[in-house]
C-alpha cells in the first residue's frame, strides 16, 4: 500500500434491504496489538451473504459485506514477533511465525485460539469471536480488511507449521499439494469447503447413525462388551438412504464431503439430492458425474430430484420408512418441512443452513412421535479446515476449475460486478462467483 493511498474499493450494504454499492472507504488500520492487516486477493460471495442482503435479519449498520476471503498480511500489531508465544502464554503459535507478506487464509469468523471453547474445537462460537462482514465486523469483499485475533484465527498457507494434517506433516509433500492448488480453490477453504465437511461430519458421527454405519444394533455400545452389539445387521438392514436438500454452493460442498466419507468407509449408500431449482439440479448432476470413482465408491446409488419426486424415489427406496438421516443446507422453514416429511423414525435431521429468527415448523409432538434428533449450527472452520484441505486436494477434479459445466466456481469478477452478482447469485442465475478486488 502506497503511503498515500489511504482508502480503498469496497462493497457495502445499506439497509433496509437487497442494496449491495461499491464505494471508496478509509483502508483499515490496526486498532488493537492482536489485529492484522491482509490485503485481500479474492473474496467469495455467499449464500449467507443473501441472509443480510434480503433484509431478512434485524441489522440497520452499513457495512462492508464478505466472510469468506484469502489474502496477504500487510501489516501486524505489536503482539506479533518471535517472542509472542512463550508456551508458557498459552498464546497460540502463529503470534509468534506470522509475517507480514505470509499468504493467509481466513475462516468466516474470529476465533481466539485461547479459550475454553477454541480448545474444545467450537471455534465458530467463541466468546472473543465476530462474524466477517456483519454489523460487528467489517468483511472482505474489499481491498483490504483488518482481522482481530489474527493469530487464533488465521491459517498461514506460507507457513503450514501452525497446522497439521495428515498431508502437511514432515515428509509429506505439502508443499507440492499446495503449489498445485489454485488461489480460487484455497478460497473455498474460509468457510464453504469446511462447512461441507462439517455438515457430512456431524451426520456420520451422530449416535443413530451407527447402526447402519457399524453393523450392530441399537444402542451404540458405550462398552464393548454390551451383549447385543453383538448382533450383527443385514445388508438390507445397513442400506444408509440419505437425503441432501439444497444444492446451492454449501450443499455440493456437503455432498461431496458425504460421498468422500462414505467412499472411504467402502459403504453401500443411496443418496437423493433435492433443490427446487433446477438450474442448481444440473450443477449436482455435473459435479458428480465429474468426481472421480474414488470420491463416490462403487456401490452408491445417486439421483438428484425436485422434493415431489424425491419423496417418492424415497418411498420405493425404503418401502415406505424414510431416510436414514437429512442435510438440510437451505435455511428456510420449507426446507426443514421437506427434512421432517422425509426423514423415517429415530432419523436424523442436521442442518448447517443459517436459519431466520422463526420458529422452527415442528412441533414437540412432531418431534417426539419420530424421535428425531436435530443438530443445527454454524461451522467450527478452524477446527474442520485440515479435514477440508485434505478433501480439497482429494477432489480438484471439482474444486480445481472454474467456469465449467462442472466445476463449483462459475466465475471470478471484479468488485464493481457487487451489485449485480448479488443480484443474480440471489435469483439462484449464478453459482459461486468470486471477487478479485484488484480486478
Ligand atoms: N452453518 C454454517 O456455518 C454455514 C456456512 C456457510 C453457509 N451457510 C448457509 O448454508 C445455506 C446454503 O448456502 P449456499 O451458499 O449454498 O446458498 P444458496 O442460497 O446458493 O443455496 C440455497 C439453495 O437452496 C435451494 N432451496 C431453497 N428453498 C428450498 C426448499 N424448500 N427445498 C429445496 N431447496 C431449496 C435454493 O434453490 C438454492 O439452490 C445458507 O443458508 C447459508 O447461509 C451456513
Ligand atoms: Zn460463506
Ligand atoms: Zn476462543
């Protein structure tokens, strides 16, 4: 940044509602010894975006607009230096290994890396934490953006030392995995790539799921020696039927990261992707038909429908019981209507779509007379983003294109483009569009 320059090109929102302007504001300075400064390099746009451009949540600050972004720091407060991180601090490592010139990626929200809650890995709730381009933070759909907490939140793709995985580790070839790696795919690192993997994570892990996923019956066995887990299930008692409804940027992501679970467990699987567009249908039908065998296993079942037909495509597929479990990656009641209709008893429902201040469409009776459980929320990015850098590198044959039939990015556009893309990504007439501020 030039010493004279001293605003920069920004998208904001102004209330009430679905007005996005590109504007020249002040560049962000650091106001507090833990803050960084990243120039941006490209910033996604997001179905979460759209919560707050509709005027759907109660918000009357202009603000600039944009969580999910990659970038370059550019300056650091004083906190930052290679004493910063004594153990015996408990500051997290990057205090103490992040440069200015390290290229970073960021989750969509802050996260201290210090507390109770950071340590459990529900980053995505911490107490110090703030949401990126929301009334309490400035975000990066900009030329620059300034991250509080920068060495609990951020990831340093310069420097892989502050992270580990299972291909970043010593010998590993990490740098190899990285170098091939384009910038608009790192970007599906902040926040769509991870929550996918969330979303297929919670799923899986959940305690009705172990039945169909271990063979053995209900209950889980917190012992291993509980007699009846002993009872092994029939194939036809383990067929696994889930359903994925919304199949906007997020939903593909979580349908991907589902396939690429499955795959790895070698298990039978039917899967029906639901939209009420038909536009999104066709990019699920080119996404999977592009992931190589090895993301989507041998002996899956995979149709992508409107809910009418889904519901009846799940009706023959499990005479009439229901799903094992639903991802819902919508964020509106009519979904999670569709989640409850689809769903058999003792089902799960897990929902990552962010939800309005309504209440939910079930009632206690509902829920009790299925024994559902629900598992709703935002994700913990820090936590998840190894998991999803290993799936991100897995699967470029999806994640690695853009503009094609069938890659998930549709295209990269200047920040002049704001306005419109919102308009159009609104409408559902565009996938993933990413900004390049310096376009
Ligand atoms: N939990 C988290 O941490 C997290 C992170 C990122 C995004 N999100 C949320 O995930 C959701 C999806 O994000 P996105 O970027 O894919 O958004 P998007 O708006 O592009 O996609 C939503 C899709 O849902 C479809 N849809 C709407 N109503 C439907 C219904 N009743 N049945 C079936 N399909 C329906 C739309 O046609 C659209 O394709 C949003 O709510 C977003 O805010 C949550
Ligand atoms: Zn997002
Ligand atoms: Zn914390």
């Amino acid at each position: 940044m030039s010493s004279q320059t001293t605003t920069m090109l920004s998208a904001r929102w102004h209330p009430p509602s679905y007005d996005i302007r590109v504007e020249d504001v002040p560049i962000p300075q650091i106001q507090d010894p833990d803050d960084a400064i990243v120039k941006v390099t490209l910033a996604g746009l997001c179905g979460s975006d759209l919560h707050i451009y509709r005027g759907q949540l109660p918000i009357d600050k202009i603000h600039i607009t944009g969580h999910e972004f990659i970038g370059e720091v550019i300056k650091l407060g004083s906190n930052y230096g290679p004493n910063a991180a004594q153990p015996a601090s408990g500051r997290p490592d990057l205090y103490a290994t992040l440069n200015v010139g390290d290229k970073i990626v960021a989750p969509f929200t802050v996260n201290c890396g210090e507390c109770h809650v950071c340590r459990l890995g529900y980053t995505g709730r911490c107490p110090a934490g703030a949401l990126f381009g929301s009334p309490k933070l400035d975000g990066g759909q900009a030329q620059y953006v300034r991250v509080p907490k920068a060495g609990g939140t951020l990831y340093n793709l310069s420097s892989h030392t502050s992270w580990s995985s299972s291909i970043n580790t010593p010998g590993a070839d990490f740098e190899n995995h990285l170098k091939g790696i384009a910038d608009s795919s790192l970007l599906l690192l902040s926040d769509i790539l991870p929550t996918g993997v969330f979303a297929a994570t919670q799923l899986l892990s959940h305690p009705k799921m172990q039945p169909v996923l271990t063979g053995r019956a209900w209950p889980p066995g917190l012992y291993s020696t509980v007699a009846n887990n002993a009872s092994m299930l029939s194939e036809e008692d383990r067929m696994i039927t889930i359903g994925v409804i919304g199949l906007g940027p997020v939903g593909v992501c979580a349908t991907v990261a589902l396939l690429d679970d499955l795959a790895r467990r070698d298990l039978p699987y039917r899967v029906v992707a639901i939209d009420l567009n038909e536009s999104r249908r066709e990019k699920m039908k080119k996404v999977y038909e592009t992931i190589h065998p090895d993301g989507k296993g041998s002996k899956g079942e995979f149709v992508v429908q409107g809910f009418e037909d889904a519901k009846a495509t799940v009706a023959k597929w499990t005479g009439g019981v229901g799903c094992t479990s639903i991802m819902e990656v919508v964020g509106n009641n009519g979904a999670l209507t569709s989640a409850y209709e689809l769903v058999r008893s003792f089902g799960v429902i897990t929902s990552v779509g962010v939800q309005p201040p309504k209440n939910v469409p079930f009632t206690g009776q509902q829920l009790y007379d299925k024994n559902i459980s629900l598992d709703f929320g935002r994700c913990p990015v820090r936590a998840m983003f190894p998991m999803a850098f290993e799936l991100l590198v897995r699967r470029q044959d999806v994640f690695g294109k853009v503009g094609t039939e069938s890659s998930l990015i549709d295209r990269i556009v200047g920040l002049e483009e704001a306005t419109e893309m919102y308009r159009a990504f609104d409408k559902g007439e565009v996938g993933k569009v990413l900004f390049d501020p310096w376009k």
